[in-house]
C-alpha cells in the first residue's frame, strides 16, 4: 500500500520524539566497534575494547550501512511524492488523500511504538554478541539518530533494516570484493553476520509479522533521515567517521570505506535522481495545466461575456 | 500478519528440524542437512543452534569460504 509507505511526516517523527519509549540499554561494543578517542561526544563505546579485524569492521559497517536507509525503500517513497503530486488536485481528491495520509501516520506511530518496546525486550533476551552488534551500530548512527527522532527510533531501525537491508549489504559486499577492496572472506562474514542478525532480531521479539510491520516503519523513519537526498553521502562518511573512529586504519580499511561510500551514494544518486527528475516533471506539468486551464477559462469567460452582450443587443434591437 | 507462535514451540519446532538435520546427514544428504539447519536457526537462534548451522555450512565450503563460516562459528 503506498501510503503505508509514505515519506515521513512530521506527525510520525514527532510521536517517536515524543514518545515514552527511551532506547533500550545495549552493551557497549566490545569487539565489534573501535574504542572513541577522547573528545568524541555523543555515544560512548566501552573503554579498553580490542582493536576489530577487518571483517569485523567490515560486518560494523556493513550493517551501519543498511541502517542508513534501503534504497528500494527510498525509491518507493519518492515514488509515493511523486504519485502525491502527479494525482490531480480536486478537492474531494485531496480530502481523501488527507484522511489516508493520517490514518498511514497513525499507523506508522503505532508500530513504531510496538517495535521500541519490541526492541527493549529484545535488547534485554538478545545474546551478548548480538547486544555488541547493536551497540556498534546504534553508536556509529549517532548522526542519523539526532535526526530521526532519537536513539530510540534507531534501535527500532536497526532491527528492522537488519531485515529489509539485507540484499544491499550482499550486493555491496560482493561488489568490493570483486574489486579486491575487501577479501572474499570479510564480504562473507558480513552477509552471514546480517543473515543470523536479521533472524535473531526477528526471532528474539517473538513477533515476527509485528517487526516486518515494523521494517516498513523504521525503514521510513530511515528514509526521512536521510531525506535531503544529496546529504546521503555526507550521512554515509559522517557514519563511517564515528564507527571508524580511532582505529589505526589499515590502507585497505580506507579505501574500503571510501568506496563504500561511494558505491551506496551512487546508487542512490542514481536512483534519487530518476525520481526527483520525474517528480520534477509532474510538478511541471501540473503547472503547464494548470495555466492552459486557467488560459481556457478566461478564454470562455470573454466567450460568454461576448455572448451575453451580443444576446442583451439582440433583446434591445427587438425592443 | 502477527505470529503468534511461542518460544517454546519454535524451540521445540527447531529440535525437531536439528533431528530431520541430523538424519539427513546420516544419509548423506548434506545439502538437506544444512536446510534444515538453517531454518532451524531461523526459528531458534540459539548460540548451539548458530554455531550448528555454520558448523554444517563449513564442511560443505572450502576455500576462504570455509575460514569465514568457521571465524564466524568461533564468535559463539
């Protein structure tokens, strides 16, 4: 249903800001997430952790990636923009679409809702590495959190993007190592490490419908974050800094990062693109409309104003 | 639509797959085997059960595909 999957509304970012549900206490990454250097606010990872290895960096990232935002996801949204836009403007059209739109809002609330408690609890039944991975991804989203409506509403995307983002993280993996970025074993440690992530995200909660509900929620939420399409990139480095953050980088681990950023921001340019440029042509063609019907209604108006003289000379002349 | 499937029944779901696991293993059906491992996992993901199925995934790879099922098992 589209408008299930509308892009975000104030009303659904504020019932999250404004919520009752505090994120869930995770454990501080341990092996997971690189220790902050001092100086660093916001999240604060455990201190004294040992350094990751490159898979393990790799699978942090990895899944900070996917929490960023699906791209089908963001497709799907901008698609729903443009279909708002492109529908015509009458105005029992636009009431119903109104009534809809709150009706998806409070719909989306509710799940969102569901799925912070969901994610307490699962934070709480969660095995301790699965709390390291949640920790290491919650910190390194610190920048999309601020913006998403809190910590809280990034937990609920963490679990949920473990599930919808699965097919992005695979594709970028394997994309990187055949590149030679990353080794083949690193890029499948990552898809594993998701694929078991995802299942235990879905199976902790014991609400397996409930959390893909709630996939399609927090995925919104996401896609709101990251809504200024062309900050995507600057939100996937800003990301990678926290999560990378006072780790003697190898030479590898850089340009891994790097092109990961790249590959995510290209295929979302390219993709955001498309949509913004359609929905750019629907709004100009709304307009163009708009302006021929306001042009044929002046033109009819004259029409009937001539008629109307000419029939008013015709009653006086028989006068 | 909500699952209403309890933990204890998707435990005891997820034995009875781990022992179909089994029995295809003993009759050299590998591939089966780690199916149901897999869905076992899915169902119950239990650090035993994770490390199981991954276990089962190993022996079928080889290569580095191998090393990063068996780094991955060692987590557990």
């Amino acid at each position: 249903m589209v408008l299930a999957i509308h892009s975000a509304r104030p009303a659904a970012a504020t019932s999250v800001t404004h919520g009752d549900h505090r994120p869930a206490t995770v454990e501080a990454p341990a092996s997971l997430a690189p220790e902050r250097p001092s100086g660093v606010s916001g999240h604060e990872l455990a201190p004294g952790s040992d350094a990751p290895n490159e898979g393990q960096l790799a699978a942090a990232f990895a899944v900070t990636a996917t929490v960023l935002g699906d791209p089908v996801m963001m497709m799907i949204a901008l698609q729903a923009e443009l279909r708002n836009h492109g529908t015509d403007n009458q105005e029992t059209r636009v009431q119903q679409s109104s009534d809809q739109s709150e009706i998806a809002d409070a719909f989306r609330a509710e799940e969102l809702e569901k799925a912070a408690k969901m994610a307490e609890k699962a934070a709480k039944k969660a095995p301790p590495w699965v709390k390291k991975l949640i920790g290491a991804i919650v910190s390194a989203v610190g920048a999309i959190a601020s913006i998403a409506g809190g910590a809280g509403a990034a937990l609920v995307a963490v679990g949920a993007a473990l599930i919808v983002g699965a097919k992005i993280v695979e594709k970028v993996m394997m994309k990187l190592a055949e590149e030679g970025l990353i080794s083949e074993k690193a890029a499948t440690i990552v898809s594993t490490v998701v694929k078991i992530a995802a299942a235990v995200a879905a199976a902790v909660t014991g609400q397996v419908g409930q959390l893909a509900n709630a996939a399609k929620a927090a995925a919104d939420v996401v896609s709101t974050a990251v809504k200024l399409v062309k900050s995507i990139a600057d939100m996937v480095q800003a990301a990678s800094d926290v999560a990378f953050a006072g780790v003697d980088m190898h030479s590898s681990v850089r340009n891994f990062q790097s092109e990961m950023a790249n590959i995510m921001a290209e295929q979302w340019g390219i993709e955001a693109d498309g949509s913004i440029s359609n929905m750019e042509s629907a709004v100009d063609g709304i307009r163009d409309l708009e302006q021929s019907h306001t042009r044929m209604m002046k033109t009819a108006t004259a029409a009937l104003s001539i008629q109307d003289r000419t029939r008013m000379a015709a009653v006086q002349g028989m006068a | 639509m909500n699952s209403i499937i309890t933990e204890q029944e998707r435990s005891a779901a997820a034995s009875a797959l781990a022992h179909k696991a089994e029995l295809a293993q003993r009759l050299g059906s590998h591939h089966k085997s780690v199916e149901l491992l897999d869905a076992a996992m899915r169902l119950d993901p239990t650090p035993d059960r994770i490390r199981a199925w991954l276990g089962a995934s190993a022996s079928g790879s080889s290569g580095v595909e191998r090393e990063a099922l068996l780094e991955i098992a060692s987590w557990f």
